[in-house]
C-alpha cells in the first residue's frame, strides 16, 4: 500500500489518536497537515511528512483561510480526518449554554466546516477518504456525557448522509468509533470521574477501562490502523459505515 503523493488533513493533529493516525499516513506517503489550536504543539511533533497549521475548527473564516493555504501548499486534500474534539462529561442539571456550544461548535460543527472546505478540492480530484473520528459514544447513549454524546451521535448523522449524497462517486465517508482509547484525554477524565462520583482515581480509570468490552485501554495506533484500512486498496465499497473499535460488541 502507499499514499505517495496524497495530501491528507487531520484536525486535532497535534496529540493522541490525531498524532498517530497522521504518523501512520506519513508513514506511507502521504504529506499530512496536522492542525491544533496551538502551533507550538503542532511544531514539537512535526516531523517528515507532518505539515504543522494552527486552526480553531470552531472558526468558519480561520477554517476557510488555513485549509485554503493547505491546499495551496500541498494540492487538493484527498483524506479527510475531521478528529478535533472534546471528550468531558458532565450532568444535564450541571450544563451550562457556553459548555453545550463550546462541545458542539467543537466536535460537530468543526468537523463539518473541515468536510465542506476540504470538500472543495477533493472533489477536483478522482479519489479521496473522509474518516470521521466518532466514538461508542456516538452509537449509544454515554451515561454522564450527554453532551458529548449528542455531538458524536450528530457526527455519526452528518458522516452516513454524506456517503449517500456521494454515492457513486469515488469519494467515501466513514466514521471510527473507538471506546476509551489511552490518550492524555484518559489523564483527565479519570480526574473528572473521580470528583463527579466521589471514587479513587484509580476506580475512576478502572470505570473506563471496564467499558472496553476486552477490558483494557486501546492504544491510539489501534485505530491508526483502521484508518489506514478505509484509506487502503479494495476500501472503494466501504461507505457510509461505523467501525467499532471497542474490544466487542457495544
């Protein structure tokens, strides 16, 4: 398999599951612009093949403007991986207007001004991948997170309705949805669970890891590898679809 010659974009490129899929893309052939809202991150993980651009996705003018220099830069983007988000949880009779916008512009409406302007050039081309980054969350409801899980169920939506206004073009729209997955996004929550149920940190990271239907983390490049399936040879008939990376059923 290679992608020599394919300029990919990922949101949320900077760390975690964003840093790893972008690696392994690099890794074969691709010129991958990773985007973050800090280019200071961005810069300190480029490495061959890594193309760092500073983008708030919650941004509809900086969106339009850094994936234009993108494309400017590095020719139409062909894989799509709209990744940026925000994993907390928090009780509805706790919820704030400002947290449920922040949460939704960031995790829903990012990933669709990402799809819509990378869109613009993909479609000047003869292939192209979107790969949106969902969760199990996004397939049932999320006890504690009900914000978090409404954005990804959302995303679930806008990726399956977008494979079928596309079907029959050689363009495809897939979601990833993996379980609790051993990110520095893991660090935190495990501090959020702690004081919002009154347990351990330690019972707090077993409460994660226990919804893992095999019982133990997923490692980031777990869901790399899924990626670089739906962006690999006999893929063309895979649309429209939420993998599961969870350990299980869920």
């Amino acid at each position: 398999m290679t992608l020599q010659g394919k300029h990919a974009l990922i949101t949320g490129g900077g760390t975690g599951i964003g840093l790893a899929m972008a690696k392994a893309l690099a890794d074969q052939g691709a010129e991958v612009t990773i985007t973050g809202r800090r280019q200071e991150v961005l810069e300190e993980v480029a490495t061959d093949g890594l193309h760092p651009l500073a983008m708030d996705v919650r941004d509809e003018a900086d969106v339009i403007a850094k994936i234009d220099a993108a494309t400017a830069a590095r020719g139409p983007i062909q894989i799509c991986v709209p990744n940026a988000g925000i994993a907390e949880g928090k009780a509805l009779h706790k919820m704030s207007m400002e947290f449920w916008r922040n949460m939704m512009a960031t995790n829903l409406d990012g990933a669709f001004l990402t799809i819509r302007e990378s869109m613009k050039s993909m479609r000047q081309t003869d292939w192209g991948r979107v790969v949106t980054v969902s969760s199990i969350a996004g397939l049932r409801g999320l006890q504690g997170a009900p914000c978090y899980s409404a954005s990804k169920h959302g995303l679930i939506g806008l990726t399956r309705s977008l494979s079928e206004d596309y079907l029959g073009t050689p363009y495809t729209f897939n979601a990833l949805c993996p379980g609790y997955v051993d990110t520095p996004i893991i660090d935190r929550n495990v501090t959020s669970i702690s004081q919002r149920a009154g347990v351990s940190e330690e019972d707090a990271l077993k409460i994660m890891v226990s919804a893992n239907r095999h019982k133990r983390l997923i490692l980031p490049d777990e869901v790399a590898a899924a990626l670089l399936w739906l962006c690999g040879p006999g893929s063309q008939s895979i649309n429209g679809q939420t993998i599961e990376i969870a350990g299980g059923q869920t």
